[in-house]
C-alpha cells in the first residue's frame, strides 16, 4: 500500500547528504499579480540552497500500513544533467535518490499538475465549459501550446482535462481555470491553499500553466514537494488514467470541433512501466518532468528539473537513466 503523500519525502536530509525573461500582465491575470510568495523566493534567490525541512529519519508508517523492504542504495544514477531531483519509493517512502531536493525552482508545465487536483477535487466532470474569448490573446502572448480552442464552443470538464494533461494545452488549463474559479485569480488562490493544505511550504502558483507569468520565477516548487504533490494526484483514478495516454482523439461533438492531442512524454509506451506524470519546459525552468514507474512490483515516483535545453529530450533521458538505477537496486534481506 502507498503512504500518505507527505509522508514520502521523510528521510530526504539524509539522502540528499553528500551529494553533489519576465513577461507582463495578460487578459484574466491582471488581478493576480499581488499574489504573495509564501516561501520569501525571489528571481535572484531560486539557485540558493535553502536548509532542508523535512525530518532527517527514516520513512515514517501510517497507521495499518508496512514500512516494507528497505532498497540497499548503492551509488548514485550516472549521467544525470538535471539541476535537481528526486526518486522515492512510492510504497515505503524511502529516498534512494537526490539532488537539491529543496531548492525552489521554476515547473514550468507540471504546475498543470496541480490545476487538476485542484478541478478533480471539486468534481462534476461532465460540466459543460464554454470556451472564453480571451483565451485567443493568452495563447498568442506566451506562444504557448495549445489545442486551438474556439471561443463559444463547448467541452466537458473531463474533455478539457483530457486535452490539458495529454498535449499540455494551455487553452484548456486557461477555460477550465476561468471556469472553476471562476475566473483565474480566485482559481489560482484556490492551487495555492491546496498547495498549503498537501503541506508544499515551497511551492507557489501565479498561473493554471506554467507559463512565466508574471515573471519566469513566479510559479516555482522543488523537487521534494513536488513528489508530494505527485502522489496525491496519482492517488484520484481520473488523474492517473489520463497521465497514462499517449494519444487522445477527441471526435466533432455537439458544440466543439474534433481535437487530436498527442502527449509530448516521450518515455510513454517506450520505458517499460511508466505510467505518466507530466512533462515541461519553458526558458527558466529547462525541461522538467515529474514521473511514476512501475516493475516488478515496486513503484518508483520522482522528478528532475532544470535538465538542460540541448535537446528536446534531456528531461526523458534524465527520467531514464535515474529509473534504470532506481530499479536495478536490490532489497535487503
């Protein structure tokens, strides 16, 4: 049985020992820029080292559930460019890896992560959403990806979700955003108290998105919170099957056009085991990837962040070489 979200990172102290362009307001975001920075992190100050803040002991049981096998860590995952990241045993909780496991840094995409959990925890999935107008500006301003939605037309909670998660389209992040709020600051308010409520002291969003608004810096977390807010979004079976699709085909319904949306996790149906989570990438933050497996029996859960731009496949080939390591260690006993 997995542990409680937060539970997962206790002991990260004692694994992490030893080892190694600002934008302006857009329609809908106006209101949002006096958001305030829980976590007292600047621009300037995200490459900073901050002291850890989860306890240096081993993996803390709930109630009714096995600690399980410790993993003999041995060495660390060879070739890994990322700037930070995490791999954690999702059933017991055991950190087997680290690296600047609590710097904040910036998400870019898998705050989309968040905007999710946010939506699922509120339900009705077969709501009907209208597209809005300015959705049209916001995607042009960022150049950002998106599913070409039209202003007026109708989708489903589960059909934007859908479309959000697989292509990463921040035209559907931004509608149901703007529904859900309604309206993206009372929305973004609404990621940031689920951010306070999972225990994220070094989170913070400023957009549905990712997208570098208003600064590159602005929507940040770090490797250990985010393998928290993983779990818990692996935890709602809606959540978890739409991570897992490579492809979702959307037919011309009753109100919308047809969408064809093609995930950009390149390890989906390549990497035997993995099941999602959530890919990103803007200038800041590089390209980062939050990521569960499973084989054999054992879940592995993680991130990297800040794997270089070189190539559009730096974030997937950090994931790898830090899951065939992770899966390759043996249990004690």
């Amino acid at each position: 049985m997995r542990l409680v979200a937060r539970l997962l990172i206790a002991g990260v102290a004692l694994a992490t020992a030893g080892m190694a362009a600002g934008c302006s307001a857009v329609p809908g975001l106006d209101e949002a820029q006096g958001a305030t920075n829980p976590a007292g992190i600047s621009g300037s100050s995200l490459g900073r080292a901050v002291t850890a803040k989860v306890p240096a002991v081993a993996a803390t049981k709930t109630a009714g559930t096995a600690a399980g096998p410790v993993i003999d860590v041995v060495g660390a995952p060879r070739g890994v460019k990322a700037k930070e990241g995490i791999l954690v045993d999702a059933t017991t909780g055991q950190v087997l890896w680290a690296r600047n496991a609590n710097v904040p840094q910036p998400i870019a995409s898998i705050a989309k992560v968040m905007t999710a959990l946010v939506i699922l925890s509120e339900g009705g999935l077969n709501r009907r959403i209208t597209v809005p107008k300015a959705v049209v500006g916001y995607v042009a301003k960022y150049g950002a990806e998106a599913a070409g939605l039209i202003p007026g037309q109708t989708y489903t909670t589960d059909e934007l979700l859908h479309i959000m998660l697989v292509m990463s389209a921040a035209d559907a992040a931004y509608t149901l955003a703007n529904a859900y709020g309604p309206g993206l600051p009372a929305f973004i308010a609404k990621m940031n108290i689920e951010a306070s409520n999972l225990g994220l002291a070094d989170t913070h969003f400023t957009s549905p998105d990712g997208l570098p608004y208003p600064t590159e810096f602005s929507t940040y977390s770090t490797p250990a919170d985010l393998v928290t807010l993983g779990e818990a979004a692996m935890q709602n079976p809606v959540f978890r099957s739409i991570v897992d699709l490579r492809y979702y085909n959307l037919p011309k319904g009753d109100g919308h056009n047809a969408v064809s949306a093609t995930t950009d996790d390149t390890l989906l149906g390549t990497y035997d085991g993995l099941i999602g989570i959530k890919t990103g990438y803007t200038n800041a933050a590089g390209h980062t990837l939050l990521f569960e497996a499973v084989r054999n029996g054992r879940t592995l859960i993680g991130v990297v962040l800040g794997s270089p731009a070189t190539s559009p496949f730096t974030g997937a080939e950090d994931t790898a070489k830090i899951l065939n390591w992770g899966f390759a260690l043996t249990q004690s006993g």
